[in-house]
C-alpha cells in the first residue's frame, strides 16, 4: 500500500534564512500529508516527532515567485515583494507550512 504525501515539498526561501519550510502548491491545511512528508524529508529522527511537527506547523497561505536571481520569494498576489516592490516572476499561490526543528 503507498502512503499519500501530498504536493509538499521542502524549499528554502531567500527571505526566510534558516527556516525548515515545506511548500504545498494552492491552498491546503492537510497536516496528515504535511507528517508524512516532513518524515520523508528527515528532519527529526521518529515518526511521532515528525507527526508532533507538522501538527504544531504554522500554515500560511500566500504567494511565491522567483527573483532576478532565482531564488525562491515571498510575494503579492500582483508578483511584487513587500517593501521594496520589486517584481518577480513565476508567481503562484500557495501553502507554506513553517516547521519549527528546534536548532
């Protein structure tokens, strides 16, 4: 029987340095999808402290886009960062589910 992850991925944000971050594209608050995941990326050595994370995740719904250097945004719905109004480009909406590691 294969287990269902979901879309989530894991990915590092340009404007979130250091934070553990799994991407869902469009909007979701899957937390089951979102455990197995964050257990199949490796962040914490046991099932149950995988599925503590993702229960404990703080979800945002928002957009993302690329900038000029390709790196991974977050962004308006109009494709602009916040307080510097660059454009950036490839913007989609999406879950953000911020994984606190305890590093």
């Amino acid at each position: 029987m294969s287990l269902r992850r979901g879309l989530w991925v894991d990915v590092d944000l340009a404007d979130l340095p250091g934070r553990q971050v799994m991407l869902h594209p469009g909007w979701t608050n899957d937390r089951e999808s979102l455990s197995l995941a964050v257990r199949e990326v490796g962040w914490y050595p046991t099932t149950m402290m995988s599925f503590l994370a993702a229960e404990e995740a703080e979800l945002k719904w928002g957009w993302v886009g690329s900038n000029d250097d390709g790196e991974l945004v977050l962004c308006s719905a109009e494709g602009t960062l916040v307080g510097t109004g660059e454009n950036v480009n490839d913007v989609s909406q999406v879950t953000l589910a911020l994984i606190d590691t305890g590093a």
